[in-house]
C-alpha cells in the first residue's frame, strides 16, 4: 500500500508509548499522557508547508533553525514557548524527522518509559510525493473550475476587487471583504460574510459550517466539494455584499439588479 506523509506521520507519532491521537481545530494533535508533544499542521493559513510543530527542549528552536533554516522554522503562535516547526517535504531524512519527535516526546512527559534505542524509525518513510494539489486543495483542476466561476460572479457586483490574503483569493466590495474560499481537511468551502443573525437559519444544514475565528464576525462556510449551486451561491453574495456596501454601492447593485 502506498504510504502519504501524513499516514507515516501518524504512525511514527503513535509509536511511542503512552501517546494518542486527538483532533484539535481539524489538525491531528499528539499526546503523551495527557500533554501535547506534536501537531500535524498542512498548509496553515496558506504558507504551503507540511510540517509538524514540536514541544522541543530548550534551545532546541534556536538550534535547528540556525542549522537549517530551509527545513526548520518558528511556527506561529506556539513558536513564543520554544515549539520547533519541521518541514516533512522538503531535506530531512527520516531518521532525523524521527529524532525530532523522540525529542519533543521526551521534554513533554520526561516521566514517560524510557525508550530503548534503535538503529532507525519503527515505521517505514512515506514513498508516496505530495503534489501540490494536496497541500492547497484549491490548486486542483476541478477547483480551479470553481474558483474562476466564483470569480466572475463575484465581479459583478459593483467595486469589487479581488485579493490575496494566506494563499488565498478573497473579494471586496470598496475595502470591506464579502466573500473568499477556505478548505478543512481537504474539503473545498467558499466562505461568505453573511451576518451572526443568518448564520442560524443555515447551520442546520449540514454543508454550512461557522469557521473558526471568523464565524464571529458573522462569516459561514459552505462545503462544495461535492457540486456547486450557483443560484445558491449568487444569493449568499447579495446577502454577503449588503452587509458591507456603502449607500452608493447599495444603490448600484439594486439598479443592477433590476436592470438583469
């Protein structure tokens, strides 16, 4: 069977003792007796890396990313605590990718059993390449597809723009952004600014989600991967542009509106 990065990942993770495998923010998290000693972590916020972020020992941050800074970074948010980020795609063999989380495993749990050495990693590499289409499910074709179609509806309304913002387009009406696109685990979501009060009337549905941090500023996921109602879709932009447009713009789409 073929072996992915994240598969071999996993496995070279839950191979040591007492460790197990919780969910945190859609992200694999590993713990060691309660204390998390690893993060899997795909393109986060569309910085294109496949990495993991480990509680390392002391120094160790500092240490490595010196060493070899195309393979070693300082992630964000837990990187202030001394976490180490570790790219899996890129230099590093995978004895040293195992090293790492020995590492990590071992400063967070230094009470955990002791773990006999060995000559190399318990679980075989992955032999399987990651293509970028699995690192920024937007890049596929398909995708593609969709994204231009967003695109061109989403240009209609009046002073749109569009931008990028974390390897991702998102489009604006004036300055104020309305709508963009997001993806969780592999799923593709278009992602709209629709209002705290509307989100309700659609979460019951089980292809809307609240997204995390931005759920309270009234925006809603919905999952397209498997198809794609435009109609739907030029409705959650109406509703989504109104919540940001300025008098003149309001007027302009209403006329646009009557006009079609």
């Amino acid at each position: 069977m073929p072996r992915t990065i994240p598969e071999s990942t996993r496995e070279l993770c839950l191979s040591l003792p007492d460790t197990e495998e919780v969910s945190r923010h859609g992200a694999p998290n590993f713990k060691v007796k309660g204390k998390t000693f690893a993060m899997f972590v795909l393109n986060h916020h569309g910085d294109g890396r496949v990495a993991l972020w480990l509680n390392s020992p002391r120094g160790a941050q500092q240490m490595y990313t010196q060493l070899d800074p195309e393979s070693y970074f300082v992630p964000p948010y837990v990187g202030v605590k001394g976490w180490l980020g570790m790219e899996l795609n890129k230099n590093l063999e995978w004895k040293e990718i195992y090293a790492r989380i020995r590492e990590a495993y071992e400063h967070a749990s230094p009470s955990s059993p002791d773990i006999p050495p060995s000559d190399g990693p318990p679980v075989a590499p992955p032999d399987v390449e990651m293509l970028p289409g699995d690192i920024n499910p937007w890049l596929g074709e398909e995708a593609q597809s969709i994204l231009a179609t967003m695109h061109e509806h989403c240009m209609r309304l009046p002073e749109t723009v569009r931008e990028e913002s974390g390897g991702h387009p998102s489009w604006k009406g004036g300055k104020k952004a309305y709508a963009g696109v997001a993806h969780d685990q592999g799923k593709l979501q278009l992602r709209f600014k629709i209002g705290v009060e509307q989100q309700g009337f659609l979460v019951d549905d089980p292809r809307y989600t609240i997204p995390l941090y931005y759920g309270t500023n009234g925006w809603i996921d919905l999952d397209v991967q498997n198809g794609v109602n435009w109609q739907e879709v030029d409705s959650l932009l109406e509703s989504s542009y109104r919540q940001i447009a300025l008098k003149r713009m309001l007027k302009a789409l209403d006329e646009l509106l009557v006009s079609q």
